[in-house]
C-alpha cells in the first residue's frame, strides 16, 4: 500500500523490552530513492545520538494503532555505534552500524568499491576539495530536509515538494507529492522522483522534464483519499509513461 511519509512521523517504535522512541525522519539514497533509515527520536533516552534502523530491521507495523517494532532490546541499541546528530552519515559509519547489527549492507549489490552506480538523472553536488571530503560525500538524504525543494517544470518553476509518498512493503519513494499553489491555487499533483532529470541537492531544486501546462492539467491528487492503482493507471497514461507495476 501506498501511504504519506508524513502520515508516519511520530508512529512508536518498539524494542523488545521497551517503547525505543518515535519516528522521526527518514533517509533516502540519491541513487535509487529507496528508504535507507528509518530515524527515531529518543526523547531524553540518548541525547545526542542520531538512532537509525534499517528497514529490513522492523517487523510489520500496526497501522491501526500507529506503531512500529524492533527485534533489538535498549541495550542493543544504547551499546551500537554512535552516530552525531545533525551530521552527515558516511559509508564507513554505515559499515560499522550494518556490521554490529549484521544487517545485510544495501551497496553490496552495487560495486565492490561501495559507490552506488551513477543514477540516470544528474545529481549536482557541491564540488570537493579533497580526496577525502570526496570518500566522505552525502549520499543519504533526510526527507524533512528535502521537503519545501522548489519543482522546476521545463519551462519555469511550478510549486515545491510537500510530502512523500512511500511503499509500505518497498520502502521506496514512490512519489513526490508537489504543491503548485503559487501557480496554481488548491491544486496537488504528484510524480515519481526517478521522472526528474536533475537535482540540485544544494540549490534545493528539483527539475523535470514536463511542461507546466502539461501538469497543469494532469490528474489532481487528493490528499484526504488513498492512491489507488486507477488513480495511478490515469497518471501515467495522461503522461504516456510506462507503468512501474509492469516493467519487465
């Protein structure tokens, strides 16, 4: 099922022994826009410790009643390597994390260098100064941060990112949900983020190769109803794209 990331934020999590914290963000790969992290808010638990979860790591969540568990006790979790809040997570961090709580490394299925392969759109970083600053490049993305980035159309700017669509079973992006309302008043649109052909992570902007008029007139979305696979089969045959459900 397809559900809104913000509609997640503040869900409970679970350890084995205890209620760990809430969730408070999530951190996405520039590479494929597939949910890396999950991050938890610990309240006063561990101050000053950014606490991840993989995805793989949590059991199915109850929905109805808005929680997440964790096969890790407190102690598990207290004694992982610690990570600082408000920095960048590098892939030597990642390392160490995915070996202490053996989770099976997601580059594994890129190159044996642990570089993701050059995604198709152009991801413009701020250039290095350094072999070392390069190594240590951002690749996960917090989704709080990205949201409010600018959407430019082929032909000028159109609104800017509200919020997130994700698969609960995939724990992908599958959608950015784009608000046009300094274009268009009222009006929600949403698209796949692998449709953008650029992203400018530190102009935070986002540009697609779409005319405005053309989304203009693109199936509206309604945030108070759940996307349905016919709300999604009008989407992509208004735009003439192939469907994702059946891609060989």
């Amino acid at each position: 099922m397809l559900r809104s990331a913000k509609e997640v934020l503040g869900y409970y999590i679970h350890a084995t022994d205890d209620v760990m914290g809430k969730v408070d963000d999530f951190l996405f790969d520039d590479a494929s826009w597939a949910i890396r992290y999950v991050v938890v808010d610990t309240g006063n638990w561990l101050p000053g410790r950014l606490v991840v979860l993989a995805p793989a790591a949590l059991g199915q969540p109850d929905w109805a009643h808005q929680t997440m568990t964790v096969k890790l006790s407190k102690n598990q979790i207290e004694n992982s390597p610690s990570l600082a809040q408000h920095q960048p997570i590098s892939r030597q961090q990642e390392l160490k994390l995915h070996e202490y709580y053996m989770w099976a490394p997601y580059w594994s299925q890129y190159t044996t260098s642990m570089q993701p392969p050059a995604p198709a759109m152009a991801l413009v970083q701020k250039a290095p100064t350094d072999a070392g600053e390069e190594q240590e490049r951002q690749h996960l993305h917090s989704m709080r941060e990205v949201i409010g980035y600018n959407i430019h159309a082929s032909d000028g700017g159109i609104g800017h990112v509200e919020d997130f669509i994700i698969g609960d079973d995939t724990w992908k992006i599958q959608y950015l949900i784009i608000d046009t309302k300094n274009w268009l008043p009222g009006k929600k649109v949403i698209l796949p983020p692998d449709w953008a052909h650029q992203v400018d992570w530190y102009e935070k902007s986002i540009y697609v190769d779409l005319t405005k008029k053309v989304i203009q007139s693109a199936p509206e979305y309604d945030p108070s109803t759940p996307i349905n696979r016919d709300y999604e089969q009008r989407m992509y045959d208004y735009y003439g794209r192939p469907r994702y459900w059946t891609k060989t």
